[in-house]
C-alpha cells in the first residue's frame, strides 16, 4: 500500500477546490470510468437507491431471509444516493457459501432447518470480531489515464504476508491492514475505507463484491487527496488465524 499511495500522491487534487467542485469532479471520474470500460468492465443499467432502502435490506438480510436475490440482483450495480454511504457504487458478484451446496448437488431440497442453520451461520460471520478483506485490484479514477493504461497503478493486497480486517458489518464499518511480522505488537497499520466493508453485510463467507468508492469513504490518506477508488474484486472470509 506505501508504493500505491507514493505513486498517487504525486498527482494530488488540488486544495483551492471547493467540497462541491471536488465531487462534480468525481461524477466525471466515475462517469467515464463506467463508459469507457478500460477492462472490459460491464457496468449496464445502474440503479440507484437511497439510505432508507439500505438499511431494510440490510436488516432483511440477516434476520429474515437467507435469499437477498430478493432484494439485490446479482452482478447488478447500485448506487446510493444519501446516508452514510453516498456516492458509493457497489456490485456483489457471489453470495458466498451457505452451507447448502451438497445437498443441492445431491437434488435435496434443504429443510427448514437446514436454512435456520444457514441463517445461524450468516450472524455468525457478521457478527464475530473480525472480517477478512482480500481484493485482486485496486485503481485510482482521480489519476487513472485512459490513453496509456501500462501507465497506471494497479494495487491488490493479495499479499500472503499481509493482510485485511474488517470490523462489525455496521455503518462504522472500518479496516485495518496489517502485516504480519509487525502484528504482535500492532505497529504497522492502515485505516481504509468503510466503503470497502459495505457489501459485507449481504454475503456469506467467501462472498464477493466490487465498488467505487468516494474519497469520502476512502482511507485517510487517499481521502486527504480526495481520491475516489475503484476494487475490482473484494472477497470477505473469516480470518481463522486470528482471534474472533
């Protein structure tokens, strides 16, 4: 993350910006971002919802179903529109495992008590102490340059020697990124955004997400240069290694 946030930093916004031609600045990075598709991304329609939706989902999700397709559409993006997560995009791109594949593949039809314990094991991930964040890319829209894409910074923290907790799955939702020679003493760390916690809250363990998140969301480093980020993968497990 040190050598990622160097090579941004050469590039900073400017601080004679105001807050509201910052975030009009913002709309335009996401806005050609999602039209041009340097990657090959595939935005489609984006729909957008606000806060109030956001909290029903989530409180539908962990306590009275164990089928968000009913509320979320998989590989479908959305946008929030206020609350504690404005401006923030989001995709979820895998519910995770809940621990009802092999009798599907084996054509059971789970019984009721398989989905209560399904929906026992969902609290479970949501509510221990610590989430595990890994995502397989990480670019900067603030600086991106289209016409030379070799040029641009591609981060992940795929890194085996470091790693990514995520704490509670509420709005205060924050991580850390540690590395491992240093968590003994809890030395070496990084705050990032809440935003890259956010889809959390709909998936089981192993789920996947993407997003792009505002620079009021982004870590306090990026936030300080009002860059907006985008994670092309984020996979949220359990860190068995570490105490829940």
């Amino acid at each position: 993350m040190t050598a990622l946030c160097g090579s941004w930093l050469a590039t900073s916004c400017s601080d004679t910006q105001s807050y509201a031609e910052l975030v009009a600045d913002e709309k335009e990075y996401i806005s050609t971002w999602i039209s041009s598709n340097p990657y090959g991304i595939d935005f489609g329609r984006i729909i957008s919802h606000d806060n109030e939706w956001v909290d029903d989902v989530t409180d539908y999700v962990l306590e009275d179903s164990i089928h968000p397709c009913k509320h979320i559409e998989l590989g479908q993006w959305y946008k929030i529109t206020d609350g504690d997560f404005k401006r923030l995009y989001f995709r979820i791109n895998s519910w995770g495992n809940d621990g009802l594949d092999s009798l599907r593949e084996n054509g059971i039809e789970p019984s009721d008590e398989d989905y209560l314990t399904a929906m026992r094991n969902k609290k479970k991930f949501y509510n221990g102490k610590n989430v595990l964040l890994r995502y397989d890319s990480l670019f900067c829209l603030s600086t991106f340059d289209y016409d030379d894409l070799d040029e641009n910074t591609k981060g992940d923290n795929l890194d085996p020697n470091s790693f990514q907790i995520c704490y509670n799955w509420n709005t205060s939702y924050y991580a850390t990124t540690y590395y491992s020679t240093y968590y003994s003493t809890g030395s070496s760390y990084e705050c990032t955004s809440g935003g890259v916690a956010f889809p959390a809250r709909f998936l089981w363990e192993g789920g996947e997400a993407s997003i792009i998140c505002p620079f009021s969301l982004a870590e306090s480093t990026y936030a300080n240069y009002y860059y907006t980020l985008y994670y092309g993968k984020i996979t949220y497990k359990k860190p068995n290694y570490l105490p829940q």
